[in-house]
C-alpha cells in the first residue's frame, strides 16, 4: 500500500517545535507516514522534508508583514502549488495563522484535507476571522480550554489536545542541572535571563531596552550576571553587535540554543511576549516581560481596537492576574524594567508564590498534547482513505 503522506508547514522556531513533536507522535504511530512541508531544525531532526527554508516565512507585526509581503505571498502560491501536486493525504498548519490558514484553505478547496494546530487567537483580538477559520480548516486543533469553548460556539471543529509543551517540560525544575550544562558555578552572583525573542524583528525592537535594562540594574548589583540563548547565529551575531554598541562591560555571555537551561538556570526571566513566557512559566521562574511593536503597527493596533484581553503574556492570561510585570511600548525601558527585575530577586515570597501558581497551571495543561493531536489527525487521514487502522 502506497506510504499515506502528511504536508505541515511550520513559520518559526516555536512552531518547528510543536511540530516536531506532533511528527514524532504521528511517526511512533505510523512509522511509515511521509512528512513534506516547511521545517526548522527540529523538525528536520524528525525526517521532515522542507519545501523552502522555514526563516522565509518569519514575520512578525503588520507593518513588518508589508515589507516582505510579496515574498510571502509566493510563497504561500509555491507551497500551494508544490503540496496540490504532491496530494497529501491532510495538511496541518502550525500556528502562524495569518499564511497558514490561507494555504490551507486554497488546499482544502482542493480537496485535501486540513488542520490546524494551534487555534489563533480569535478571543483576544480580530475575532472576525473566525468565519476564516471555519473555511480553512476540517479540523482546529486547541491547545488551550478557553480556546476550544469559543470554537465550538462559533460553529468550527475543535479538539482540545492540551499544551505539547507541558508534557515535555517536567513538573519539577531540576536547576543545579541546568546550572551544570551552562557550566555555572553555585558561588556566583544572581544570574538574570535576557529572551529578546526569536526572530529579528523582535530583536531589533527589543535588544536595546534589554540591554540598557541590565545595564542599569548591573549599575545597580555588580554581582548580578546575565545570559542570553540565540536561536540562530544571524540573531547571536546581532544581539552580540548591540551589546558591544551599548554595554560592553556587561557580564553578558550569549549561548547558542539550549534556552530551556537558561530559563531554568536563571533567577529571574527578562523576556518578550510570546511562546517564551509560557516556557518561563513551565519552568516555574519569575519574569519581566518587555512588548514593544513597530510604532505604527502599534498605533493601528489601538485604533482599530483589535485587542481584546487584558494581558499581552500568555502566562498572565493563563494565571489571570499580571503575576509577571509587563512593560509595552513606551514602558519597556530600563528605569521601568530595572526595578521590576530586582523586586522579583529581591523577594523568595513572590519567587515561592510564581512557582506554586505556574506549577497548578502546568498541570492543568498537560494533557498528553501531542498523542491526543496525533490521533486526531490519524481520524482525519483514515476518513480519506477509507481505512479503518487498529
């Protein structure tokens, strides 16, 4: 019988993540299933093929889409033409809903078809595309509570599945490991983790206020030290040219990967807003989160109305109270954040109340993520093929 072919297309480092999870998963079920898309390295790692280079499709903010928008639009018609010839048997879209929901829908309208990992954020803001959703996908794949209660009342086919992340990370933090394989000596001073994110847009609008932010508090505490993972060596060579420009004494060492050990190393997160806050929560450390967006991506934004929650962290949403400080815009700069960082290390009564509240939402978030999404999936393929698989 001729090998069942599933298309997946991740957009960034978080989404190579989550899909590789989800490929491992399907492949420990299905070791013969074909894996063709657009794949980072984790991905890759699993026996995924790519279609093109995964940082093509790494975007982020409206402003910054404009720029590169007829780039990304090829690609999205090269990847439609490209899986429409190969016919796979269901394609999955990992997060990035803005290109994926619309490959999907132009492959669903040919017949194939299609799930979605990762639901967008319809319940924080631009909620219209909710009717996008229900034309794109056969399938929504949730992997928070709150999302699948607001599908299912707007008509889409939703499966909760649990955070894939929550089952990866373990509920107790081993961090005298961590410490070890970063080579961290217990008699050193307090360590302060810099995230300035994982694409370069990010870097770009964040770099300087996180750097300028540990500078101050270095002028502060001498002994406090800080590290920084990169996800690639175009953003380590970036963020280390910003360092060297703005504080080239900072006790600063830039690590290549290994972030999770760097969370977990570190006694207090400084990070910006996305997928890193909610590793910071799963590793149960306190945080300061900076968000600052292009400023007319910005102005927009709050213009058009088109947020609809409180918080812009998603460990804040999932707690629902601000346990992690946020700085956005004209709020994320040193004299702001330095503080914040230092009444958190300052604190064991707030660090002890972080890790008991992040460890009550860790639990509920594991839910075996990613073998739940997989059998999902596998219904989705056995539907097509009119297979019926013990």
């Amino acid at each position: 019988m001729k090998s069942q072919v599933i298309g997946i297309v991740a957009n960034e480092p978080s989404g190579d993540q989550l899909g590789a999870l989800l490929v491992q998963a399907l492949r420990e079920r299905r070791p013969e299933l074909r894996f063709v898309g657009v794949a980072g390295p984790k991905m890759l790692a699993q026996g995924c093929e790519t279609l093109l280079p995964m940082e093509r499709l790494s975007v982020m903010g409206l402003v910054e889409v404009l720029k590169v928008l007829p780039d990304l639009l090829k690609a999205r018609r090269d990847l439609v033409a490209k899986l429409g010839r190969l016919n796979p048997d269901v394609v999955i879209g990992v997060d990035a809903p803005d290109f994926n929901l619309g490959l999907e829908r132009r492959l669903r309208a040919r017949g194939i078809p299609t799930a979605h990992l990762v639901s967008p954020t319809v319940w924080a803001w631009r909620p219209g595309r909710v009717k996008a959703i229900r034309r794109s996908v056969d399938l929504m794949l949730s992997i928070f509570p709150f999302e699948a209660e607001f599908l299912s009342r707007h008509d889409v086919a939703v499966e909760y599945v649990g955070h894939p992340l929550a089952d990866a990370f373990p509920l107790e933090v081993d961090r005298s490991a961590a410490r070890r394989a970063l080579g961290i000596k217990g008699a050193e001073g307090p360590l302060v983790a810099l995230l300035p994110g994982s694409r370069r847009g990010e870097v770009e609008l964040l770099g300087r206020p996180m750097l300028e932010t540990a500078r101050w508090i270095h002028e502060q505490r001498p002994a406090v030290r800080f590290m920084a993972p990169m996800v690639s060596p175009s953003l380590h060579a970036r963020f280390d040219a910003m360092r060297l420009a703005l504080a080239p004494s900072l006790p600063l060492r830039l690590v290549d990967g290994q972030s999770r050990e760097v969370i977990a190393a570190a006694d207090c997160v400084l990070t910006a807003s996305g997928t890193a806050t909610l590793e910071t929560l799963l590793l149960k450390r306190p945080m300061v989160v900076a968000y600052r967006l292009n400023w007319l991506t910005f102005h927009l934004v709050r213009l058009l109305r088109l947020i609809k929650v409180r918080y812009a962290a998603m460990a804040n949403l999932l707690v629902g109270r601000e346990l992690a400080p946020e700085f956005l815009q004209e709020r994320c700069r040193p004299d702001q954040m330095g503080p914040a960082v230092l009444a958190l290390l300052d604190s064991p009564e707030r660090q002890a109340e972080i890790a008991r509240v992040y460890t009550a939402v860790h639990r509920e978030l594991r839910q075996d993520a990613s073998a739940r999404a997989a059998e999902a999936i596998l219904r989705l393929l056995d539907q097509r093929s009119g297979h019926a698989y013990g």
